[in-house]
C-alpha cells in the first residue's frame, strides 16, 4: 500500500509538474461553498459537508484544482464521526468563449467541466471508536460562472471512492467507502490574464 501510495503521489505531481505552465498563465480561483452527501448505505443521506477548492483555469480546456471536503456528523448523529477528504485534480472545461472576439461583449463566462483526481478520505468513527486514512478517487462534473472581475458561482457534483489492499497484499482495489457529493459555492476569481 505504502508503494502505491508512492507511485500515485509521484504521477501526480509530475502531472502537476506538465500543467504548471497553463496554471501560471490561467485565471486562479478559490471556490468556498456548501454541499450534501449522498448515495451510500454507510451515510445518513443528505448531510450537509463543507467545501472549499482553490484552482487554476486556463482559456484551454485543462486547468487544476485542490478540493477539500469535511461532513460532521457524516455517518449519522449518534456520537462524534465525520469524513474528510483532500485531492488534487485534473480540470478539462469548455474553452472560454471570450478568447475569441466576436464573444468579448458578453460579460459573464459560463465554463462546464469534467474533473478527475486522487488524494487522502478520512472516515472517524465514535461507535465502534474507529478511524481509518485511505487513498481515495474522485471524479466529477460542475459549471463554473465567473463574471469579468467579480464574484461568481461554482456548482459541482463528484463521487469519491477509497482504495484498499486486497486479501493478499499484492495489489490494491476499490474499497466499500464511496459517495456522492452535490456542492454549491461562491467563485473568486484572482489573477491570470484578462
């Protein structure tokens, strides 16, 4: 586990390492918001989570993001439990039509996008007294609003998953902790080109 956890930290920041001339010509944004999670026996449906990216945007299709989950009382509310999850993640979005001139007079660009990443899931249990740190996936979809210079809207639907070692200790497979997560939040658009 200690050797995939290696091999997938080190794709990932060489991915990091290929997109950090996109990242440094994009606009950047920090996207706090609220979301609720679903779709799995093991969590009381619809409780509300915590979220906040922060990522970057080019003109093109890719760009980057950091995103960052926490469910309180995720698993119910008998006791102190929650979830937690941390991941870097691919962007490829819709170009932004306002590098083209014949858009520039609109003023807010509305950019769909598909994100894929992985990064650490944290479930803490009080009963049974458990906690348990996976390497995890997520992957996802959202529309991003993000007028010329001001505040805008993030809207944005991911399914996490966690890996495990399997019987043997030979390789590694999903494991039986996933759910969804629906999430709506403010966009901060800072830097980049205009």
């Amino acid at each position: 586990m200690a050797r995939l956890r290696g091999m997938l930290v080190a794709v990932f920041v060489g991915c990091l390492g290929c997109l950090w001339p996109v990242a440094a010509h994009a606009d950047g944004f920090i996207s706090p918001g609220f979301g609720a999670a679903f779709g799995t026996p093991s969590a009381a449906s619809g409780r509300p989570t915590f979220v906040l990216d922060v990522g970057w945007l080019s003109r093109e299709p890719v760009g980057v993001d950091l995103d960052a989950t926490f469910g309180p009382n995720f698993f119910g509310t008998g006791g102190h439990n929650s979830v937690a999850t941390f991941t870097g993640n691919i962007i490829v979005a819709a170009s932004d039509p306002d590098r083209y001139r014949r858009f520039r007079r609109f003023r807010t660009v509305a950019r769909p996008y598909f994100t894929v990443g992985v990064g650490v899931m944290r479930e803490n249990l009080a009963s049974p007294a458990a906690s348990a740190r996976d390497l995890g996936a997520d992957l996802g979809f959202g529309i991003i609003f993000i007028p010329r210079h001001q505040i805008g809207l993030r809207a944005d639907v991911r399914y996490f998953r966690n890996f495990v070692s399997q019987s043997n200790g030979s390789s590694v497979g999903f494991g039986p902790f996933h759910f969804w997560r629906a999430s709506l939040g403010f966009a901060f658009r800072f830097g980049g080109r205009r």
